[in-house]
C-alpha cells in the first residue's frame, strides 16, 4: 500500500487541486472516449504523471496487485458462455477495452497519493467544496487515507501470525474465517482508539489548513485537466485533424 513519502519531485512541488483537476480530467477522458485513441491519451497522461512522480509503475503494481488482479479477471468471466463456444472473443476484447481504461487512472492515483500530504488533500477539499459539506469531505477522506493502511497492515500481521501456528494446514474456510475475525476485532478497537484520541485531542470540525497557493505549473496542471475534460467532446467532432476510430 503507497503512502505519502516526502520528496522533492515535480509532482510534490504541484498544489494538490492542480493534481486533483488532472486526475478528474484523466478519468473523463479515458470513459469518455473509449477508443483506441483515448486510451493513448490517457496512458500518455499516467506515464507522464508516473515520471513527475518519480514513481516506478512496478511499484504501483506490487502496492495494487490486488486491484490489478481483479481488473485481469473481467476479461476471462465476461468471455466465458454457458454453450458452444464456451468462449466468445468478442465479449472478452470488449471488457478488456474497459477494465485497460481503468488502469491509467489507478496509475494517477497513486502518484497522487504517494506525492500529496493528508493535511492538503484536505484543505484542498475544503476549499473547492465550501461550507459544511466540504469539511466532511476533507475529514472523511483524511480519515481513510489514515485509517485503511493501519487495516491492511493489520490484516496482514494477522496472516502471518495464522501461518505462523501451521495455519496452512488448515482448511481454506477456516483459515479465511479467522483471519477476517481477528481483522475485524482489530479494526473495531482501532476505530474506538482512534474516536478517544480525537476526543483526547479536542477534535474540530474547522483546524488550521495548511495554506495553498497556485503558481504558474499548477495553472498549465489545471489546464491539462480542463483539457482532458473537453477531450471527448473533441474528439467527436469530425474534421481531418481528428480522424474517427
């Protein structure tokens, strides 16, 4: 699981609305033109993000091997058929065109989340979104950027204790049932931990946000993401300079 890392990268140096715009535009370009061509366009745009990071894709995929995983096994299950063939090439190539559009936005996240603190994240969420709404937003995502690598770490040390004991010898079931169990326990007293520190800490709805600022590279930033925003509109206009997949 990627964390925030201190560093002295491109993508670091980008205020985290810039890095926000962009990854909502790459999503919008990616869905919204599911050609060839807009796939290019957003693998171009992840390899680009990749290098800002500084961030190795092999990296990326050992931290979400799980996600990559379940991505790999669409195209198997929506190829499979109940008759003769068994197998359709059709359905299978097309669900592979739409689990391969998901892959440059999983790339873009994890630079984000790998090259943004929480604290900014959340100011920059509170300052797009106003009011109420916004500081829930910001605390419901500093909570989870938090909490979930604390669970999985959890889930894991558990695993290994289960191993540990000659586990493995166990029934698949029995080793699933309790290593979900003494997950669970652990996430519950986390959770009761976590809500007495906040107490402890005299927890507030409006604390003191870093300040952000943007400058010139996060302008071309928010740029490319309005761009990439406007790209599948573009895309469908007819012209020679952009011929139609």
């Amino acid at each position: 699981m990627l964390t925030y890392e201190p560093g002295d990268s491109l993508a670091h140096g980008l205020d985290p609305r810039a890095k926000l715009a962009v990854q909502f535009g790459l999503a919008v370009a990616v869905f919204g033109d599911p050609t060839v061509r807009g796939f290019a366009v957003g693998g171009a745009v992840a390899v680009g993000a990749l290098a800002a990071g500084r961030l190795s894709p092999l990296r990326v995929v050992r931290a979400y091997w799980p996600v990559f995983l379940f991505l790999s096994v669409g195209p198997v299950v929506g190829g499979v058929a109940l008759g003769e063939p068994w197998f359709r090439v059709g359905p299978a190539v097309e669900s592979l065109r739409s689990v391969a559009r998901v892959v440059p936005v999983v790339f873009a996240s994890a630079v984000y989340v790998r090259t943004t603190p929480v604290r900014e994240t959340r100011a920059a969420i509170q300052l797009t979104v106003p009011g109420k709404v916004g500081r829930l937003f910001g605390v419901g995502v500093g909570l989870v950027f938090r909490f979930f690598p604390v669970v999985l770490r959890d889930v894991r040390a558990t695993r290994r204790a289960v191993h540990a004991r000659a586990g493995e010898r166990r029934p698949l079931r029995d080793r699933v049932e309790r290593i979900l169990t003494r997950s669970l326990q652990r996430s519950f007293l986390r959770a009761d931990r976590l809500t007495l520190a906040m107490r402890a800490r005299c927890f507030a709805w409006n604390p003191t946000l870093p300040a952000l600022a943007l400058r010139r590279r996060d302008y071309l930033a928010t740029a490319l993401g309005v761009a990439l925003v406007a790209w599948p509109a573009v895309a469908r206009l007819p012209g020679r300079f952009i011929p139609v997949a």
